[in-house]
C-alpha cells in the first residue's frame, strides 16, 4: 500500500480498509463507520518505559505465567495489536510521535532530551477542541530544559490536569509539579503505586461530568535501575529460576528478575484502575490502551537497553479494549507504528485529524474491519547517542518490519534480514544469503519507496543535528 507524505486521511483510509465490512459491525452500536453516532468514549492510555513486547504473561513468557492476573485479563478483553512497532525506540522520539503522530524527522525529536516545539496540533489540542477533559500523570520526557525543571503551561502540549516530572528512574523517591504549582512534590513510596491512586482520584471526578475525559498514565518502570521495585515483588522473582531467552549472551538474570518485579508491580496498579473504570460504570464508554514507549534488550545478541532493530527493543505490548465495539480476545498482525496511534484513537473517538498529521487511522480495523494486506512498518535510528553510541559503537539505521520479515540497512548497506516466523529470536541473519538474495531486493525497494515518501534521505545523524542546531556531547547525547 502506497501511502501520502502526511499519512492517509480517515475518509481514505476506510474506503481502502473494508467500508462494507465495518458498516455492518458498526449497524448495531453506531449510525455509521466514522463512529459520529456514538457518544464519545473516554480514553485511559497506560504507557510502561521500555517494556518489550515479549514480557507478557499473555505472550507466553514463563517467568510471567500467573504473575500478571490483570495484564492478561485485559489482553483476553482486548484487541491484542502483535506487531505494536516504536519506529524510533527510545523515550522522547517515541513520546514526540504519540504527541503528534508524526515522525521524528519531522518534528525534530530524534534524540532524548529535547524541547517539542509547539508547531503541530497536540494529541490533547484535538481533545480538547472535541470538548473533552485531557490530563497527563508521570514522566513526560518531551520538554528538554532538565529533567527536574518545572514545564509551564504552555510546554503541556494542551493537557489541562498535570502531574508531571520532566524524567527520572529513582522511582522510591520520585518528584513532581502540581498543575501550576512551581514547587517541586514528591510522590509517596513507589511512584508508580501513587501515580495510579492519582490516576483513580482523576477519574472518579471525571465520572461525574458531562463531557468524557483523555488521561495518560506515564510510568517510569519496568526502565532499569532493575532493582528498585518493592521488596515484596522482587521476593517473587529468584534470579536463579529466571527462565532466559535462547538469543541471550552473558549473565542478566539479575536484571531480568529484577525487570519482572516490576512489571509485577505494575501489575497490580492496572488492576486497579481497571476496577476503579468498573466501580464508577464506565467500562462500556472507556477505550483503554496498555503499551510501551519500547522494549529492553537485557542481553539479548549481548546487548543492553534500547534504540536498537532487534524485535525486543522495536516490539512494544499493544492492548485496546472497548467494549462498546468490539467483545475481545481477537489478535491483529499487521505492523502498526507510533504516529499511527494518535490519528486513530481520534478516529475511534470520532474526532477530525489535524492535517499536521502523518500517521495513518486504523479505527476500523480495531473495530472489526480487514487488516491491510502487506502492511510493513519504518524502523529507523536518524542518529545514535548514548549507551547504544558509547557501549556498542552505535550505528545509524533504516529499516522495515513486515508480519513476516525485519530488514534494515545502516549507512554501510544491507545490515540484518531475518525470518521472524522461522526465526522468532532473530539468529539468523539472512542478508547476503544467496537464496534470500530476491527477498532482499525485494524489502530494500520498499524500505527505499517508505523513505521516499518521509523525504528521508538517510544521513549521518550529525547532519541532522546541525540542521535543528543541536548541541550534543561525544556520545551525540543532549545535555540534561
């Protein structure tokens, strides 16, 4: 599927995505395909930090069967997106795209520690046009004056109720700004478990207006330090019984059990606010999405945290529940990536997307329409920094993920192929393997035609840097 500069527009893409099909799924509950005859549904979006899509108990992790009671009844109530792509896997690019559903070459946020300027409509700007309450609670990783400064009202990208640091990792003493309250507070215990009583409270009172309500829930955790979760959840985990991945070198089984106590954790506060959705009867009016920022190698090919190709650092979880369209427990395959998430919760929630808009509106699909054939995600890295500069030479990178294949190209040529319905822990690097060598062509046209379409002319990472005026240290790493 050939796709516009700035993504497919709504009317387009249903039209392209089985028109017929989803009228009739919709006959019942709404007066038409673009949801306009709905009322308009709440939006609760939990976002982990750096929680890979294999980290599930509903995965098939064995380190998590039975240890994430919540985490798997909601994915049996969900739409399970299994190809949920982070195109640029690290915090802020991430976060810039769910902002705005646009790339990062397009609105700049290609490394950590950046300012999002406030030059495309916001993802809480379009909800609050639509006459909803927006709020945003945790870390935000978007504002790049430090990551302990107080962001003013008008670096919030339009949210309205704030609780908000700009980033930290000591979540057992984990601070905060209070709406427009410059004085710096911190969240009591294990910020998550605060956090998500913060979240609770918010919902309660948003229960009792007449106007539905945006909130995102951003958690610092299961991001390392590993070893920082409560006591009582790192006593469920022994590192000796911590089952690996067959991709793993080296010893991170400490991490690993570490890793896995806080998601346990996290666990437990989606339990509650899932019952707290429940107890105010807002379950059936309430789109609900769990998911990640991006994933965690934790030794994975020997490596460590994120920005790299590999399936545990691009593959994050992705559940969607809404009741009112859909009963749950169906998995889609297709590859959906980051700037998509913003235009199509807009369009479950019936909302007009902004022309600044890059990402496409799967809506219908969610809904109960047909997958898009061929659907293939852009995975990029425009310029590398930090851990993945410093510790592993780093690299800069294009790539493509299908259903079936990942391919990737750094500046050099052809980097990694590989089969990931044959080869689901990527051993097996397929480039330059002469009977894959039709297959490579094949994935090396499209991954030029998609860069072609992003006006991406695939750089060396300081040419961009030097285009937006970036001051970066050796490591190509923005001060904060």
């Amino acid at each position: 599927m050939k796709r516009e500069k700035r993504g497919l527009n709504r009317r387009r893409f249903l039209s392209y995505s089985g028109l017929a099909a989803a009228n009739c799924f919709f006959a019942s509950s709404c007066s038409s395909v673009n949801f306009a005859g709905c009322k308009k549904p709440n939006v609760l979006f939990v976002l982990a930090d750096q929680w890979r899509a294999q980290a599930c108990g509903y995965a098939g992790d064995p380190n998590l069967k039975g240890m994430t009671p919540n985490l798997d009844k909601l994915a049996s109530e969900s739409v399970n997106l299994v190809n949920a792509i982070s195109n640029c896997p690290v915090c802020t690019p991430y976060r810039a795209s769910l902002m705005t559903g646009q790339y990062p070459l397009t609105n700049g946020l290609f490394l950590n520690d950046l300012c999002l300027s406030n030059e495309a409509t916001s993802i809480a700007q379009a909800y609050n046009n639509a006459g909803y309450d927006t709020g945003f609670i945790g870390k935000w990783h978007l504002d790049g004056h430090g990551r302990s400064a107080y962001i003013p009202k008008e670096r919030r990208q339009g949210f309205e109720y704030w609780k908000v640091l700009e980033c930290t990792h000591n979540y057992n003493k984990s601070h905060y700004y209070d709406n427009d309250n410059p004085t710096r507070k911190t969240w009591a215990g294990y910020d998550v478990f605060a956090q998500t009583k913060d979240a609770q409270s918010h919902i309660r009172a948003c229960a009792d207006k007449s106007n539905p309500f945006m909130l995102i829930l951003s958690w610092g955790p299961p991001h390392n330090p590993y070893q920082s979760a409560p006591a009582s959840y790192r006593a469920l985990f022994p590192k000796e019984k911590i089952a690996t991945r067959p991709n793993m070198k080296g010893d991170f089984k400490g991490d690993l059990a570490g890793y896995y106590a806080h998601i346990a954790a996290l666990d437990k506060s989606l339990g509650d606010l899932l019952k707290t959705i429940d107890d105010m009867g807002l379950r059936d009016d309430t789109i609900v999405v769990f998911t990640s920022d991006h994933g965690d190698m934790i030794g994975s090919h020997g490596l460590i945290r994120k920005q790299k190709p590999w399936d545990e650092v691009v593959r994050v979880p992705f559940l969607l529940r809404y009741p009112k369209i859909h009963k749950g427990g169906r998995k889609l395959e297709f590859p959906m990536g980051s700037p998509d998430i913003m235009p199509t919760l807009l369009g479950m929630c019936g909302i007009d997307i902004p022309d600044s808009v890059e990402g496409s509106d799967f809506s219908a699909v969610f809904a109960g329409a047909a997958e898009p054939e061929d659907h293939a995600a852009l995975i990029q890295c425009p310029s590398p920094f930090g851990e993945w500069k410093r510790v592993n030479g780093g690299r800069e990178y294009r790539g493509v993920r299908t259903v079936q294949y990942t391919f990737v190209r750094d500046l050099q040529g052809p980097w990694l192929m590989y089969d990931n319905d044959k080869d689901p822990y990527q051993l097996n690097n397929l480039v330059g393997n002469p009977e894959y060598a039709q297959l490579q062509k094949r994935l090396d046209r499209r991954l030029q035609k998609m860069l072609k379409v992003r006006g991406d002319t695939f750089e060396r990472g300081e040419v961009y840097i030097a285009q937006r005026g970036y001051k970066v240290d050796k490591h190509g790493t923005v001060g904060y």
